[in-house]
C-alpha cells in the first residue's frame, strides 16, 4: 500500500465533510454523539477483544505494567468513555456564539462569529480512551478528525473507530468525520504533517520525543501539549496549615501527572517552623527530598539537590526543594526553571498574591489552591483535548470552545469605501 | 561577524526584556510611544537623509517604480508614522484584560486574563513604516519586538530603528524592547526561525516566497498574512444599484491590495439587466474584464475567464466575471477558489444573506457592503499587524489585542484535588 497516496486520501475526505460539518445543527451533532456513546456500550466484548490483542503484543514486547495498565480496557472504562460522550453532549455548542459585535461610525456592524477550524488531526500515544474524547471533542465543535494513535493500540483503536463511523452513518453524519490512520509506519506522520493543504491544526500529545518530531516537520499549525514542571511558593505569610495540605496534595495525589509539583519554595523566614511537619508528611509518604544548602540545614536527611534537580520533571514521588529570601526570588526561580504550565502561591498578604498573579508567566497561575486543578474538567471546560503549553491560540486546559476559530461578520446597507 | 551568534544573542536580550515588558504600566509604555512619535519628527531630516540612500539603490537595482513609491519617505509619510504611534497610544491597552471569570463549585474562582505573548518577531518587505508600525504595537501589547525588514530599506529601518531605542532609553524603557536584525544576509531569518526557545511568535509579512520560506522552515508558530482573492455574489434579489456601487468600490477604488475584489459572480436572473451597465463603469475605469461563456454572451466584447483566472489574484485592474445558477453555486465557487480573505453577497433576501453568512467559510464575510473595508482600521481595531489568513489564534485583521494570549488566575481559599 502506498501509505503517501492513502494519507493524502484521507485528508482530502476530511476536507471535504468538513464544509458539510461546519453548518450542521447542535442536535444532529448531538444525536451522534449519544449514539456512538450507545454503540460502544453494545459492543464492549469487540471492544475488549480487540484489546486483548494489544495487551498481548504489549507483554511480547514487554512494555512496562504502567503502560500496560494505562492500555488496557474493561467494561468499566468502556462506560467510562460513553460517558464522556455524553458529557461532550451537555456541553453548549461553541459553534455561532457571536462574542462581540460592535457598530462602525459608517453603520457598519462587525460581529466575531465562532466556526469550526475544519479538520485536525491527533497524534497521540497508548491510551485509546484518547480516541473517544478527542473524536467527540472534535465534532462537538464542528470539526472532523483524523486520528493517529500509537502502534501499541492499533488493535483498540480500529475497532474503536469503527464502531464511531458506523454510528455516524447512522446518524446522518458523514462517515468521513472520523477517520483513523491505521497504518502504524512513522511515514504516515511525516506524510500527514506536509498536507497544510487540507489539515488546519495539529496537535501532538506524548512524549517528547513525538512533540519534538511534530514541531520540526510540522507544515501545519501545531498546538503542543508539553511537559509540566510546576512549582508552589509558600510565602512567610501564609497560613501554614493550608501551605502543608496544597504542597501535600499537589505532590502526592496523583505524582505521575504534569500539573502535579515537582519544585518547592519555601520562605525563609518560616522554613524552620514548616519544613520539619511538612517533610515529615512527605517522608510517610514515600516522597523522597532533594533539598537546597538552607533546606539540608534544617533537613539533614535529604539528599542535596543539584542544577539539574531544579530543571527535572520527576513525574514521581521526588520533589525538590528550595528556600528562597522573599517573594521576588521565588518568581525568579519560577521564571528560570518552570515549563510554563502551573505555579501556585499560598499566602495571606493581598499584595503578593497580586504580585504573583501578574508576574508570573505560565498558563494557570494559583493563589491559595492546590496546582493539581490545572485541567480541563476542573475548570469546568468539560472534557479536554490536552493543556497547551504554547502561547498562540490558546493556553492551558483546552475545552471545546478552542477547537473553534473566530470568522468576522459585517452587516452593512451599501457601505463602499472612500 | 558571525550571524548565527548575532541572531541568537538578540533573541536572547528580547526574552530578557519581555519578562520586564510584561508587567509595565500603560502609563509607561505611552509615554515612551510619544517620546518616540516625538523624536520621529524632529529628527525628519535624518530618516529622509537614509532613505535617499535605498531609494539610490533601488534605482540602481532597477526596481519598478512602484515598489520605489513604497520605499520612499517624505515630511508627511514620517508625519503618518508618528501619528500612528500617537493613535496607538489612544487605544486601550489590553494587558490586563480579564476576559471571563466564573466560579466552580468547590468555590474556585477561575479568570482568563490577556497577557503579553512575550517576544515577536516581523519579518517583512520594503516599507519602512511597517518598522514603526509593528514596534509599536507590539509594545503597547507588552511585547519585544525583534525586526527583520527588507534588504531594499535598511539605512531607512536602521535610522528609525535607532531612533525608536533612543526614544525607549529616555523613556525608562528597556532598549532592546525593540531590536532590528541589521544585516541583510537571508541566513539571519533561517537562524531566527530556529530560535523557539527565545521567539514566541512570528510573522511574516511579504509575498508568497516569503511567507512559504517561513512557514517551511520555522520551529515558532507563525501567523501569515497570505494572499487575498475575494468575491462579490450579486443576487437575483439584490438592489442592483447598491450592486453596482458595491461591485466598483471593490474593484477600482484600489485595485492592488489584498481586499479588493478579484472574481464577480452574478445570478443569471439579473445578469442581462445587471451586466451591460456594469461593464460600462469598468471598461471606463479601464478595467480589463474576463468572462464566463454567458457572460461572453452578454459582454460580446470581454475575453474569455479560463480556469486559471478562477484562481488568479490579479491585484491589477483585471476582474473574472461568472454568471451563477444560485447562491448555491456562488458559494461553490467560493468554497473552491477564495483564499478566504474576504467575501461578500448583495442581496435584499434575508435567509440568502443568512445563508451566506453561515455557509462562507472566510475571515470575513459581508453583507451589502464593500469588501474593501477588510482591514484593521476600517473595523476599529486600531492600526494593524497584518490580516491573518490562518485559522489558529487569529484570523482576519489584527489588532492590538492579537498580540496577547490569555493565561488562567485561579484564587482559592485552601482547595485541594480529591
């Protein structure tokens, strides 16, 4: 097969159905999504049998059990991911919300008009759950999809896919909306990363490694999901018992995600009183400390922290930690080291809150809660397609109404230009 | 001199200077906008003085005269530019903005607020202006701005440049708020567009082999300002007057920018009443008209539109005339061959306009009025960076306010995740 010809195929019917998707009615998008919602429910043993073939090249290969775990399907994940469309179906539909219009002296009224982008492709790896929230997200919003999941869920993902475009037939949708790169040959993604032509956004969510190979060969806008080094400054005002319950959270909830944090600050003037019962905490918790020269001082446990500590995204029961002289040195240290993603403050003092809100540059800036909220659903955005950790387009959790663009309408009664 | 390291050092200054950048009163940043508006002026003679000397090239070059008119610089041209720093400062400044803020139950209050995106780099063709234009923009909305202008008018952009950074450096701004890359070697943009680390966002403002050249080969996301082929749609409903009016504004009134119009489409119900009056305007305006075979027909006298006129921006006064079905096949013909710059319908019939509306899929889309009013200043944006013919980010004129992004504030009172 010629994978150059069958990518360009594919990208030409996504543009195509696109221009029927753009002015479809929220209830026939709506209608489709509870279907394919239904229709996965039905079929959940093809479901599951289909990913018993992954879960079995998976242990060939000897993929880590973390992996494993994050492939694997059951019923209740199955449910889990209907859900999900349902949810997409509750959500308003972005699609035609005028934002703002205006009135020009020469009468004139502009309007920006939400549209959908047209198509986007997704670029993504193991979890096929991807395949569902990305697929309902996209067409929610008027756009159709070309999905590109990793080679480890090949087997998911098709079967996947296929009972979504049999809904969509179903439903009076095209059954192009959806469509799945199925071939698992990297040619695939350089093909598909050329046809600027016919796909309007990318957006990569993976590793490093793949986002870095999207951004390089990427003709098309790309909207990339980055890592997340986030840091929470505890401030010599703060109420301390709150500090100990945000760093705690933020650190041992979930360690394995990118809004949890990897980098302590601690004010001096109080890191004699709250370090001991914090790192205390942290120790039953398994959590092991890299700590500055101050914070081996006063924790002559932990193991000295090095450059390469405070660049590090652990992902992990580690977290390093830093007392620094006042406010400014705490956003410094953020400026220098944080990926951009989320930071938090915890502080009394009105006036460092505001610092800390207006001077710190990453996508979700936090005074007084716990960074782990950084994510689409906590915000309240519904489901998500991925945190931007770009600044164009959009930043931060993604919801719905970023897989729109904005298109200008001007009403006039005769208007020429003078 | 070695460029590699010059273009590095300069992007890495900008990143500097945009940390401070970001968080200047706008207070600040007017007065070093009038303090440049002011040294614009007196210093009159200088920036004639350097421009005598690209224009002496340009000469020498054989370039046509109309690319000399761009490049030339007059008492009154350098008296526009400061005016439209001066109008810069009259616009509000949009960092700082909060766009929305709503409440989550767990009683997170959740804010998107507009900040500046960071550091911006023009890369841009023959007019100076364009120089002052940008830097001021880019740094009401709190950016760095890093210049890359044309071989053609660099002793003009190197004096204006540093007029620019004298007025900054009086103005208790950082001096490289605004940096121009002096040499005129095209290595320079090459190891510009690598710099992602330092770069937030570029635009390329040029022809087509300039635009392609960036978009092929940059690792920032960039923004272009592409080609515009727009279409008027007559109606069969239309007020054939107001067609006209319309239909001639938007071809003759300035025939060799982006908004004007390229191809008429015209319902064949009014095409024999419609056309011969027309044509009459335009052939006395000297307008070259290609046509269809009816209105070969009714235009004995035009030469005959082939396919390649369908998809020509002529930026000439030459226009391509098709006689249509009905809106259906207006906006076929739209959808196949407009750039999605612009397009607009004369029409009195209201579910034709709302059709029109709904089904064009271009930046901007009109009703009963020229297309030529596409453009930043003609919708009130203020002076603009370019029209975006992309979908990510923006699309369409821009505005001050394009040139931020948003990041999320989330205050809390000790919420952690569950």
């Amino acid at each position: 097969m010629d994978i150059k010809k069958m990518v360009m195929t594919i990208a030409k019917d996504a543009k195509i159905v696109s221009q029927n998707l753009r002015t479809l009615s929220t209830d026939i998008k709506n209608n489709a999504l509870l279907n394919m919602a239904n229709s996965l429910e039905k079929k959940t043993n093809v479901i599951i049998d289909a990913n018993k073939k992954d879960i079995k090249n998976a242990k060939k290969k000897r993929l880590s059990s973390a992996m494993i775990d994050r492939l694997t399907l059951n019923p209740s994940r199955v449910r889990t991911m209907s859900d999900g469309l349902r949810e997409v179906v509750s959500l308003p539909d972005p699609v035609g919300e005028i934002t703002r219009m205006w009135k020009r002296p020469n009468n004139l009224q502009i309007g920006k008009i939400r549209v959908p982008i047209g198509v986007i492709g997704i670029i993504y790896e193991s979890r096929p759950n991807v395949t569902v929230d990305t697929a309902g997200l996209a067409l929610k919003a008027g756009n159709a999809i070309i999905l590109r999941g990793g080679s480890e869920a090949i087997h998911s993902n098709i079967t996947i896919t296929k009972i979504l475009r049999e809904a969509s037939k179903m439903s009076n949708l095209p059954v192009n909306s959806i469509q799945l790169i199925d071939v698992t040959d990297r040619t695939a993604v350089y093909e598909m990363l050329k046809l600027d032509a016919y796909i309007d956004l990318v957006i990569p969510r993976g590793g490093f490694e793949l986002i870095n190979m999207v951004v390089e060969n990427s003709r098309i806008p790309v909207i990339k999901h980055d890592k997340g080094l986030c840091h929470i400054y505890i401030d010599n005002e703060a109420d301390l018992k709150m500090a100990e319950e945000i760093a705690f959270n933020a650190k041992v909830q979930r360690p394995g995600v990118c809004n949890a944090m990897e980098t302590l600050l601690v004010n001096k003037e109080i890191s004699e009183t709250f370090l001991p019962s914090m790192a205390k905490r942290f120790k039953e918790a398994g959590v092991e400390i890299r700590g500055c020269p101050i914070t081996k001082k006063i924790l002559p446990f932990v193991k000295k922290a090095s450059k390469k500590d405070w660049e590090t995204e652990y992902l992990d029961l580690i977290l390093s930690i830093k007392v620094v002289k006042d406010i400014k040195e705490a956003i410094d240290h953020i400026a220098t080291y944080s990926s951009g993603l989320a930071e938090a403050i915890v502080t009394t003092n009105y006036n460092k809150a505001r610092t800390f809100l207006n001077e710190v540059d990453s996508s979700s800036v936090f005074v007084n809660a716990s960074t782990r909220f950084t994510d689409g659903n906590q915000f309240g955005l519904g489901a998500e397609m991925g945190i931007s950790t770009q600044k164009l387009h959009v930043r931060g959790p993604m919801g719905l109404e970023d897989l729109t663009t904005t298109k200008y309408i001007i009403l006039g009664n005769g208007q020429i230009r003078r």
